[in-house]
C-alpha cells in the first residue's frame, strides 16, 4: 500500500465545481420521430433483437438529427455501430 500511495501525484483534496448551465435549452417535440424507411424483415422472418435494435436506431438518427447512440458494449453485440456508419460525429 505504501508503494501504491506513493505513485499518486495528486494526493490532497479535490474541489470540484460544475458550473451551472448559462443557456436555456430549447424545447424539442419527439412526437413525430419517425425512422428514415420501413423495416425490410419479412413477416415471420427470424432475426435477432439486438441486429434489430442496432438498425433501427439507424435508422431514427438518420431521420432526427438529435438522435446519438452510447453503448458500453465493448466488443459491439448491440450492432450500435450502425449509427456511426450513417452518421459523422466528428467535427
């Protein structure tokens, strides 16, 4: 424990502050979020939730701009990834 504690550069007290929000958000109506195109699954066609959940949250953040997607899934099962295939974040 010694060893480890002297490894830490910053050892006092932190002291921080968040800053309360200098704007008002505008107000934002999802009631007519609609995805960009209908499903292309066939009735009766197996296909798993989480390749479903991942293309269809594609497909909203192509039709609404205020759409993002975060996901802790490291190895990408939830197919999330779709959105940043369909979206730059990157500015």
């Amino acid at each position: 424990m010694q060893h480890l504690k002297k490894l830490i550069k910053n050892s006092g007290k932190h002291h921080l502050s968040i800053p309360k929000p200098t704007t008002q958000l505008p107000h934002v109506n999802l009631t007519d979020l609609r995805m960009s195109e209908r499903s292309t699954y066939k009735l009766g066609e197996m296909v798993a939730t989480r390749l479903a959940y991942g293309t269809a949250l594609a497909k909203l953040a192509v039709a609404n701009s205020r759409v993002i997607a975060l996901d802790g899934d490291t190895k990408n099962s939830t197919y999330s990834d779709k959105v940043l295939k369909v979206k730059s974040y990157t500015k």
